[in-house]
C-alpha cells in the first residue's frame, strides 16, 4: 500500500471524510505526525445559543407551543452539530459521534436540547481520557437518567434498566455479569433523580439505598465506587476495544490492544499490522457518509436532515438504546436508491469545473478520497459526461459507501 | 460481522447481518411462481410500532368510565362506527368498519400478556419472540422458518432492515426493500446492472454495495406500476428497527402482487410507525389510523378468496387515563385486527374492565399467545407448541 493510500485510510477512519487538500498535507507530514494531528486533544467548543429551557406549560397551548420550542431546539442542536462535524478537522468529532452511538441516548424520550447538548460535551470532555471518568460521569447524566428510567429507581421500588443497559451495552457486554449484578447495580444507582427545571441530577437521600452491595467480585456503597468497579473488571477493555474496532477498525475480531485511555486505544488501532488491511472493509454509516461527501464538496450541511432520516440516521434520535445497525445493514436497495437521489442534490450545490477533463474520474476519485474505482464502475463513470451526474454517481457508488 | 452479541435485538445487527445475506428482489421472489401448493395460506403481520391506543381505536363508547377517563379524547356519538355491544371503531377506519359489517373483520379484546412491560423495546420484544417472561434472541416467525427448513423466501418483510420476529436460530427471512423506487434522472436500468457487477476479490462490505445497485435494477420494473409519494416525506416515521420503512399501502401492494403470483411467500412482515403520541394524541392517532384503513381496506378487497389473512398488532395499548398533555402513556392490553379467509368475524374475546384496573392499566383478557397458536396451527398449518415454547392455548375463530 503506498503512502498515500495509508494515510488517506487513516483520515477515513478517524475523520468524517477527508478533502483532497487535507490528504495532500497528510501526505507531507506522514502517517505518525498525521496521526498526532488527529488525535490531540480540541478545546471544547463553544454551545450554541439554544435559548432558555421552556418552562413546562399550563394550558394546552402552553404545552403545545412548549413542544415546538423543544422540537425547534433539538432542530438547532442538531445543525450546529452538523456544522461542527464539517468543520472539525481533528477525530474529535468522529469519536463524540462514536460516543453518541455507543451510550444511545434519544431525544425522542429526553425531549431536551439542553440535556442533550450536556450529554454531548461530556463525550467531549471525557471521551479522549481513561473509561472511568466518563463512565462516572455518564452515570450522573440527566439524559441518561432519563432515557433508562434512572429516574424511576428508588430504594423502595429499584429499577434495572439503567443498570443492565451499563453492563451489556456500555460497559462489560453479555456474559460478563450476572443477573443478581444487575439487581444490585441498581440498587447502587438508587436515588438520582433529574430536576427538569434546572436539568441537573441529584443524589436524593431518601430514595436511595444507602447499604453497600456485593456485586462483580467486589462491594460498593455509592455511584462512583460502581463505576469504578465496572472498569476495573476484565472484560471491559476488551469490550471497549472491540467497539472502537469495530468502527475504526475492521468487521473481523479485535486485536489485542492496549492503552490506558480512549486516545491511546485509538492510536495502538491505527498503528496495529493489520490496520491498513482494513481498509474498504468498513460500511460508512449515513452520517459518515453524508458529512464526508459536504466536507470533500465544500458545501454547508443544509438540506441535510431529510437525507439523514430517508437513510435512517439522525443524530440525537438512535433507534434504540442499542444504537445504530452496524455494517451491511446500512446496505439495502432502498439505501442505494437516497444515495442516488441524494447524490444529485448534492451534486447540484457543488463545483464541478474539474470534472470535465479527460481525466475526470482520476479527479473525481481524488476529490472524494476514493483509492481507485472498480473497473465496473470506471466503465459506467466513463459513460457518464454531464459533470453533475458524474459526482451524483460518484457520490452513490459501492467504492465510496465503504471506507 | 458485529463482534458483539447483544442479549435482546436492541440492534438489529445480529440479525441484519444475516438479513444482508438474503436481501433479495423482489423478481427473485416472484421467480417462485407457481412453487407452493394452492391450497397453503399465506399470513400478512402487520406491526404498528409506538403503541396504538387501543382504546381509541375500539372504543367502548357506552361504559361512562371511558368518558371520566378522556374528557378531551372522546369522539361525538355520530362520529363512532358502530360495532354493537357498546363498542365502536375510530371514525378513522371507515373500510375496516365496512369488512365488519361484512362478517370478515374480527376483532379480539384485551389482548396482552403477563407481567406487561412498558418500554416499547422490551415489549415489542415480547410480542416478535413471544416469549414474555424472557425475550430470547428468535422471533416466533423465524422459530417457524426454522421448523420448515429454513428457505429465506418464505417469510419476507418489505422493510428496510430485517424484523426481529423473522429472525430464526438457523435461519432467517429476507428483507425486499420495495418504497418508492422511481429512479433519478439520468439513471438507467442498465448503469445499475453495470455498477451492480461482481468483481473478484473485492471485500463483503464492497461486494454488498454494488449487488445492491444490481436489487435495484431488478426490483424497479415492479414498483414503477405503484402509486409513488412524494419523495423525502419528513414526516414517515422511523420504526423500532432503524429504518424508514416505505408507507404501509405500497408494502400491501408488493405482497398483492406477490399472493397473486402464488409465490413460495408463506409470511409478509409489513408495518406503520408513529403510534408513541404522548400528546396532543387525537388527531394525530386518527390521521395514522386512516392510513391504515385505507391500505388494509383495499388490501383485504384485493385478496379475497386467495387464502390470505391479515393479523394487525401493537407493542401495548395506552394507559386508559389521558395524561395532562392531552396524550396517553404506555399502557398494556389492546385489541387484535384478524382479517381475510376463514376468519369468522364479529366482536371475540372479553372487553377488559375500565374500572378493575391494575395500577392504571387495562387487565389482558386474552394471552397474544392464543392468537399465534390459532395463526400458526389454521393459516400456516404449523404445530403451535413447537413454536411457541409448548404453549397450550389457542384461540378459536377461524370460520
């Protein structure tokens, strides 16, 4: 693999879709530096202006114009986070999406930019760092809270589903824990309680079970311990990594990778032997795919909401706490055909004087950051002269659905 | 390949996996004309994903409780579509009221199960495992795939992705992506085919993405002749399997078409979303209950005498008192729509109280379980206890 398909591969993976501009520069700095680049830590940004929290109405049209103010908010959230995603030239973003899919949370349930916005700078604070932080703070997120019913789980009636949802989907995953571990994992959880009005969660005493409790080999008595319980065991670095692979790397069995924290972990995947025979292995997820493409493009994402759900992706409304599908599920015939739709609006926004040579599907390909075109798809680009049509198909073909 | 297995179908991906595996066209399907005995039923399960309210859709408009409980959610006398003994149908679904009147719709009360659950995930687990005091990993269709050798093409979903309820241990079904197929400008049948071509040695991932431009083109020639909305409909709602599915009158079409050419197809998948309406929940139920109406109606006409029958469900019903945002919370039993041949029509099983509540919900009067042992044993001609973990009960109502 020549050096430039190696560190176009790595911009793929830990970016929403590298332009040609930011593929040359890599070129000149080298994989290592590049991948330096990518990987230090960003500022936090700055929020967007959501507007004050509605206040919960009274009347009927209070509450009906309380729920288009959500709505309308959530709406805002999800454009400045699209900006952030096109504008993001680092893997910060990548992997506060990454987060995103992984502790699924939606706003379906939540109904709260504020809380969302809140869940999301706490993927952006602690997702680069060790797990334990984070797991630590997502326990005490009021989204969290109220999408597993944390708010339900009292001492005198506990409620499991946070808890199970902590070991089998965020943290441990299936067969490293027990039923009575979920029973008493809640009962540790017991108590935090979300206040909608100023949107934070607090430890309520009298709802919460004081009493310590054995679970996974140890005893803990509070939230923190729990956590910290949680990544202590065995199974949770392996689970991580087999995550993080699973997106940044490749479709088969993780590697045996090590590292003390998410950045680290990132950085062993990307220098693994077998990383750079991933590549083209992955399915781009719709946002993947649709970010990359106004990224590479030029453009703004607007217009690009009703392309996110034809496809079946909108950021902050996963379809369960599970997350999104992964891999060949994306890959449907009805899929094909909103690339295809979607490729041509796209298509129509764009600049396309270089498409017009003798060389355009070179040009097309070094635009999308596409290593080489089948000879399948070379033939039906070649037949393809309108500029427009060309990058449309460009855009929806099998090489450029896969990273 | 995921590398994790999830206990539940929380996401799709072990089950899509195989599902991507048997993705087909549907002129692959139709390629199975003439493959099944005559005489073999066909099932259509229709899924309404959020949890309709029941209680609106059948409304027993003569118990005073119903109207304490909804002050602002029942409908004016002269609006109901009368049933008899109290009850009457949402004025949304004046075709299903015809059918009624016809003898050919049968509508089963209080349906649920033990225990209910009140997330939709969870409890429209229990309904596609029927298993509900522990969901497992197989779909009760799939189980019955499984039973009968396991060829994907017997049970087929129009949807996107794969429905858990399809999902077998060893086998699965197979998702037809139909909706709204009318190509962009400038695409052709044969660019399809062109792009769609294997090429060796490239990786699955690769390989999926091109056959899919090849589905495409295979599939086009059927869906060009069904009315087509218009295109980015912000408002289709997504269902519980991630995907959007395409609107419910154009699945029904694709498996007309398939029943008419007497396909292999034993089971079709089909479903509507956007039944979750926490609030302001009336007008909007009503609107999403005419879709309905309109697409099964004509559906129904379409297949008479053809040996199909149609099975509507939902994850719950609502909770029976409204709440303050003029919605209604997960609740738990809910009525059964059962329609097509052999179907006896007519008012079945035991109205559940409004009054003798437990903590606020409707008490189930019949086991879901009956209906799909009844569904299994008179439409599939299955053995129920086989699929359904040796459960006894059945419900009788086949004519």
């Amino acid at each position: 693999m020549t050096d430039r398909r190696l560190v176009t591969h790595l911009l793929r993976r830990l970016t929403f879709g590298p332009t040609a501009a930011e593929v040359d520069a890599a070129v000149r700095a080298g994989y290592d530096a590049t991948l330096e680049r990518l990987l230090t830590p960003a500022a936090l940004p700055q929020p967007p202006d959501l507007g004050a929290q509605p206040a919960p109405g009274d009347s009927r049209a209070e509450r009906q114009a309380v729920r288009k103010q959500q709505r309308e908010q959530l709406a805002t959230l999800v454009r400045w986070w699209l900006g952030r995603m096109v504008a993001d030239r680092t893997a910060a973003e990548k992997l506060t999406f990454f987060w995103h899919g992984h502790w699924a949370t939606s706003a379906q349930k939540v109904r709260s930019a504020h809380l969302m916005l809140g869940q999301q700078q706490t993927f952006r604070r602690y997702g680069t760092g060790p797990t334990g932080p984070l797991v630590r703070a997502m326990l005490r997120d009021p989204a969290l809270i109220l999408w597993l019913d944390g708010q339900k789980n009292t001492r005198k009636a506990p409620n499991e589903n946070l808890s199970r949802e902590v070991m089998e989907l965020f943290t441990l995953g299936v067969g490293a824990y027990s039923e009575d571990d979920v029973k008493a994992g809640a009962r540790a959880l017991t108590g935090w309680q979300v206040d909608r009005a100023t949107g934070r969660a607090r430890l309520v005493a009298r709802r919460h079970d004081s009493q310590a409790v054995e679970l996974l080999g140890g005893t803990v008595g509070d939230l923190d311990s729990y956590a910290d319980l949680i990544v202590r065991q065995e199974a949770h670095l392996p689970f991580v990594v087999g995550r993080l692979w699973a997106r940044y790397g490749g479709p088969g069995p993780a590697p045996a990778v090590t590292g003390r924290d998410t950045t680290a972990l990132l950085k062993a995947i990307c220098t693994t032997p077998g990383f750079a025979a991933t590549a083209g292995t992955l399915v781009k997820q719709p946002v993947e795919w649709l970010i990359g493409a106004v990224r590479q493009l030029g453009l703004e994402p607007d217009g690009a909401e009703p392309i996110l759900r034809a496809l079946g992706q909108m950021p902050l409304r996963p379809p369960s706490v599970g997350g999104w599908p992964e891999g060949a599920a994306w890959l449907t015939t009805s899929s094909t055909l909103t690339r295809l739709r979607a490729g041509q609006k796209l298509a129509a926004r764009a600049d396309v004087d270089g498409l017009t040579g003798s060389d355009r599907t070179q040009a097309l390909a070094t635009l999308l950051a596409v290593d080489s075109w089948s000879d399948r798809t070379h033939a039906a680009l070649t037949a393809t002269k309108d500029p427009r049509r060309l990058l449309a198909l460009g855009l929806a073909s099998p090489e450029y659905a896969v990273h | 390949m995921d590398t994790i297995t999830r206990r539940r179908f929380l996401v799709a991906s072990g089950v899509t996996a195989a599902a991507a595996a048997t993705t087909l066209g549907v002129r692959e399907i139709l390629a199975t004309a003439g493959d099944r005995d005559t005489a073999a039923k066909t099932l259509v399960l229709v899924t309404l994903y959020g949890g309709n309210d029941g209680l609106n859709t059948v409304i027993p408009y003569a118990d005073p409780a119903y109207a304490t409980a909804r002050p602002d959610f029942a409908y004016q006398p002269e609006e109901l579509l009368d049933l008899g003994e109290g009850e009457a149908l949402n004025p949304g679904l004046p075709g299903l009221h015809k059918l009624f009147g016809e003898g050919r719709l049968a509508v089963v009360r209080g349906v649920g199960y033990p225990k209910p659950n009140r997330s939709h995930f969870r409890s429209m687990d229990i309904w596609q495992t029927a298993q509900p005091s522990r969901p497992g990993t197989t779909g009760w269709l799939g189980r019955w795939l499984d039973s009968v050798g396991g060829d994907p093409r017997l049970a087929i979903s129009f949807e996107p992705v794969l429905p858990p309820l399809l999902a077998g241990a060893t086998s699965a079904g197979a998702t037809v992506p139909g909706g709204d197929l009318k190509l962009p400008a400038g695409v052709t049948p044969g660019l399809l085919a062109g792009i769609g071509a294997p090429v060796a040695g490239e990786s699955p991932a690769l390989a999926r993405a091109a056959a899919c431009f090849a589905d495409l083109g295979r599939v086009r020639d059927l869906i060009a002749s069904a009315p087509l909305d218009d295109e980015d409909d912000a408002e289709t709602p997504a269902t519980a399997t991630g995907g959007a599915a395409p609107p419910l009158d154009q699945q029904l079409a694709l498996v007309a078409r398939c029943v008419e050419a007497n396909v292999a197809t034993r089971v079709y998948s089909v479903s509507l979303g956007g039944f979750d309406l926490h609030a302001d929940g009336k007008d909007a139920q009503r609107t999403l209950l005419a879709k309905l109406d309109k697409a099964l109606a004509a559906f129904a006409t379409r297949m008479t005498g053809k040996g199909v029958v149609v099975a509507v469900y939902s994850e719950f019903g609502r909770r029976v008192r409204a709440n303050a945002s003029d919605g209604t919370d997960h609740g738990t039993a809910s009525p059964m729509f059962l329609l097509g041949d052999g179907i006896e029509g007519g008012l079945h099983g035991e109205s559940p109280s409004l009054t003798d509540l437990d903590d606020g919900d409707l008490k189930f009067t019949t086991d879901f379980r009956d209906v799909y042992a009844m569904l299994l044993s008179d439409v599939l001609g299955a053995d129920p206890g086989q699929v359904l973990d040796g459960w006894r009960g059945r419900m009788d109502l086949a004519g």
